[in-house]
C-alpha cells in the first residue's frame, strides 16, 4: 500500500543527542520526498516541531492536529500546511487515527508511548489495520524491542504480534516494510494450561 499519510508520534522535547533532531529531520524528509503528508500533533515544540520544519522545507504538507488547550498556550506551529483544534487530547488522538494511513513513532515521552501503543493495540485487535514503526534513532527503541521480545516469550503475546511494530533506524527502510507490512494470521490467545 502506499500511503498518503503517516501520522508521526514524538516528543515535545529535543532529547539529550543532536541525533535525534537530525532523525526526525530525516524521515522529515523522507516524507516529503515520498510525497506522504505528515499528520501530527500540531506544535513547534521539540522533535514535533522538527519533523515538521523538515517536511515543510521538503516541499511537503504538514497536518497540525493540536488540542484546544496547548492552542491556547500559544504551541500550535504557525507555518503548517493546515491544522485542526480539537476538544481534548482524547479527540485529538482519535483525529490523527483518522487523517493518517499508518503510523511512525520517534523518541519521545509517556504522551509518545501511549500513542504508539493505542496504535498498535487497534491494529491488533483489528478495529483498524495499519502499519506502525518506530524509528529507531540512536537505539532509542532497543528497550522497548527487548520488552516486547520479553513479553511474547512468556506468553502474554504472540512473538507475530510483537513483530507487528517495524523497528528500523532508517527512514526510508522504514517505510518500505510498513508499505508491505501484512496483518500477521495468529490466535490472539493461547491456550491455557492445566
């Protein structure tokens, strides 16, 4: 499939590495040059505004969905291609999900993680069926791959489920898999034992 827009979950914040500024510029590009609008929180702010900035100065579009109350901060990045104001962080979330074909996550905090992993849940359970990655810039997520490794080898899920997020240091690599990604045909449920 290929896609007309990928939402992109990250942080707020810059992180302690210039190398994370310098991934989300590159899949920031990588969007643009792809002709995949971004779809994504709405602010200047941190790698959010980054990834932005860089689609923007590819020559892409980028899609602002940003709550009434950070609108009211004064967060919203003022040179989107367009942007939305929701209600709440809940409509805002749920807004994203709608707008974007797939979904990419970069480092980030607790906001970045409980995206993700809605993401991933609602592809797994079926209620959508759309590729999730996280780009995993200066081995950000080899924590995360290690705790969903963890966790299907003690049964509380299929290790095919935990494969379902793409983790890939390279942008452009990234989005190749999640363009072919297929919904894995595994019983949810294992069977219990006596």
């Amino acid at each position: 499939m290929k896609f007309k827009s990928v939402a992109v979950f990250c942080g707020s914040n810059f992180g302690i590495s210039e190398a994370y500024a310098e991934g989300a510029r590159a899949l920031g590009r990588t969007l643009a040059e792809q002709g995949i609008s971004l779809v994504y929180g709405g602010t200047h702010k941190g790698l959010m505004g980054v990834v932005a900035d860089a689609v923007l100065a590819a020559g892409g579009t980028a899609h602002g969905v940003i709550s009434q109350r950070l609108y009211e901060r004064g967060h919203l990045h003022t040179g989107l291609t367009r942007h939305e104001i929701t209600a709440d962080m809940k409509s805002r979330k749920a807004r994203m999900a709608e707008l974007a074909d797939a979904f990419i996550a970069l480092p980030g905090g607790m906001g970045t993680y409980e995206e993700l992993f809605e993401a991933v849940t609602l592809t797994q359970l079926g209620d959508h069926l759309k590729a999730c990655g996280a780009l995993n810039i200066n081995g950000f997520f080899e924590p995360m791959r290690a705790m969903l490794n963890h966790a299907a080898q003690e049964e509380f899920m299929r290790q095919e489920h935990a494969d379902m997020l793409m983790i890939d240091a390279d942008p452009s690599s990234l989005l190749e898999r999640m363009q072919t990604w297929e919904m894995p045909k595994v019983e949810k449920w294992f069977p219990v034992k006596s």
